[in-house]
C-alpha cells in the first residue's frame, strides 16, 4: 500500500501510540496527522496533551490539528514543540453536499482511520 498522508482520529491512547511506532517505522516518509476533533476538559483528559518526553520518542503524529484557536494551547500544555493547527471539524460538517467542482487528487493516496464506535 502506497500512502502519502496518513490522518488518524487522535486521542493519544496507547493503540493511537503503537500506530504512530508502526507508521514511522514502516512508512518512515509518510506524514501523519491527528485530528483532535472534538471539545473536552482538558483538565479532565490530560491524556490528550503530549508531553516533551513523547515527542521526543515520535510516539505522536507530525501534526495535530484541533478544531479552534483556544485549543492550540491546551495541547502544547506539556510540550511547546508539538506541531499543532486548526483544522477541519469533520464530524460537524454535512459530507454528503454535492459540489460543483471536482477536487484534483494528483495520484494521491490519503488513508483516514476513524473510530470504530459511533459513540
């Protein structure tokens, strides 16, 4: 399987620790993205925020996106050199409007792993 970007539902458990390992040992030029897509206490969940000791183990996607400003923060918590942006809110959004235009793929092959449970 060719993969140029790998994007993962992101909460930094355990199995989201052993996929990165996997990804970066196997597919060391693939960039993997977490997508922090929900609103939770950070207090509540620390788990959430890397800290330095995991980003220097690359137990972490390259790239966190989260789904405003505000949060940027609450995930570089423990680590200011995790990478981390805004992105898109997927699960707000409506996937199904029907678009006019066509997006140019360019041979690209992107995997999106989602959560299992709808819960």
């Amino acid at each position: 399987l060719k993969l140029d970007l790998f994007i993962v539902w992101y909460e930094n458990q355990p199995i989201d620790k052993g996929m990165i390992i996997g990804l970066r040992e196997f597919y060391p030029k693939v960039r993997i993205k977490g997508d922090m897509a929900s609103i939770v206490d950070f207090n509540y969940c620390i788990h959430l925020s890397p800290t330095t000791l995991e980003y220097q183990n690359k137990v972490i996607p390259h790239t966190i996106s989260v789904i405003g400003e505000d949060l940027i923060k609450e995930v570089k918590k423990f680590s200011s050199d995790v990478n981390v942006n805004v992105g898109p809110a997927f699960r707000f959004m409506d996937l199904y409007i029907e678009s006019d235009s066509k997006l140019a793929c360019n041979n690209k092959k992107i995997l999106i792993v989602l959560p299992l449970s709808p819960f």
